[in-house]
C-alpha cells in the first residue's frame, strides 16, 4: 500500500561504517541482544504508537497527518479486504521470527505497507514482500539468480529482514529511525540528521515517502487490529465488543 511507491532501498557496506556527529548515534550501541532491542512501552499502547514510541499527537502537524492516513486506509477509501487476507497468510511467518531476531512485532506491518496491493517486480528491481533490491538480498544470504529468486520466499527473506533491521537499529538507536531507514537507507537518513540536527522522525524534514512511512505502518496496524472501527468487516484481528465506532468516528476521536 504504501510501497506503492518504490523505495530507494540500497544498502553498503561502506555505509555501516559511517558515522553520525550526533551524540545521541555517536553513543548508539554497537551490539544488541533481544532482551535490548525490545523495549515496548505498554503504556503507549493506548495511544498510536510504533512499537515503543508514541505518536506526539498533540503536535498538529502530526495530528494532520496521521488522520489524513488512518483515512486513506480505511475500507471506504480501500474498499478491499485484500490486506486482511494478506495478513491472516504472512503473520503466523512473520510474528516468531521477528521475536526470534528480537524485533518489534509492529514491524510486520511492513511487508503489507510494502507491497500490500501489489506484486511482481518494482520498476527499481525491488521484489518480494520485504522489497528487496537484489543486490541487498545477495548481502543477507539470499539466492537472486535466473532460476531461483528467494526474495519470494516468505520465511528466508523475513529473516533476512530481521538482520538488516537489526543492523539499522544498531546505528540509529530508534525504531521509527530504523523503519525510516528501511524505506530510504541509511546513507541518506544520517545526511538527514545532519541537516536538520535532529534524531526524533516526527520533527525531521525528510521527502515525503519517508516522511509518511512511519504513519502508513501506524495506520496499517489501526485497521488490521481494529478493522470495524474502520469499517472492514469479518477482517483478520479480534475485535472488542467496546470497538463500535464508525470510521469518521475513529478518525475524529484525534481532534
């Protein structure tokens, strides 16, 4: 769904060496564990939120944003329920590795933002519902050749995911910087930093498919979790006997 778009999705060597001036990165850490990289906030839990942070809703531009998305995602702007059969088929795959590798479980809303709606290959050359460019792949030990292309593989290419995230989460020190860096890279999320001197996603001024990147994945877990208070019905998620709003109902509870 949101993949929609193809994603500059390259990754180097070279860039993992590089270094960020910041304090906040210079000071990231280096190794990780999964008892490290799981830090929910179960608090933020009530809120919007992508894995441990949450939505700083009370800042309008954000508060804009986030209600512009949650509407394009719901069934009336969808009007399928391709992404809650995609869900039911990919979670079960997805959810052990992702806790295995010690990722958040938010970030299995990624292979749905990524290529929710589509398949094939992006004009890029990004393939499989972790949308990897081939080269990347072949760097996380999955065979692309002629014959065989293990992209398409549900189970190697999440795992191969779970290491690259792992990797980015290592430099950035933050789970909506590593989904950033997912879809843009983290050459150009650290030149990003830079610029604007800042480490917080919802503050940076990043192009406008990074920029919304984080809001698709907060959105795309609201209406697979909560799907008839965004009007789908007999969709994948439990449903709440209290969750009987209607979807501008929903949306307008962010005012």
């Amino acid at each position: 769904m949101l993949f929609i778009i193809t994603k500059l999705f390259i990754y180097s060597k070279s860039d993992k060496k590089e270094t960020v001036s910041l304090t906040s990165l210079r000071n990231a850490k280096t190794t990780y564990s999964v008892a490290t990289l799981v830090r929910y906030n179960n608090s933020a839990n009530r809120d919007l939120n992508f894995a441990d942070e949450t939505l700083p809703k009370h800042n309008l531009k954000v508060k804009r944003k986030i209600r512009h998305t949650l509407k394009e995602h719901s069934f009336g702007n969808v009007q399928s329920n391709l992404l809650h059969r995609k869900a039911e088929k990919m979670f079960p795959v997805i959810e052990p590795i992702l806790k295995e590798y010690g990722i958040p479980d938010d970030f299995k809303y990624i292979p749905l933002v990524e290529s929710g709606f589509r398949s094939g290959t992006s004009i890029r050359g990004a393939r499989g519902p972790w949308q990897f460019m081939p080269q990347t792949a072949r760097d996380y030990h999955l065979r692309v050749n002629k014959r065989v292309d293990e992209r398409l593989d549900l189970r190697k290419s999440t795992i191969a995911a779970c290491k690259y995230l792992r990797g980015l989460y290592a430099e950035f020190n933050s789970w909506t910087l590593t989904a950033a860096a997912y879809n843009i890279g983290s050459i150009k999320l650290k030149k990003a930093i830079r610029r604007d001197n800042c480490c917080n996603y919802f503050a940076m001024h990043l192009n406008s498919e990074t920029g919304s990147y984080v809001y698709k994945l907060v959105a795309m877990k609201e209406v697979i979790t909560k799907p008839a208070v965004y009007g789908y019905n007999n969709a994948y998620g439990e449903i709440k006997a209290a969750d009987t709003l209607q979807p501008a109902d929903a949306i307008a509870t962010l005012n």
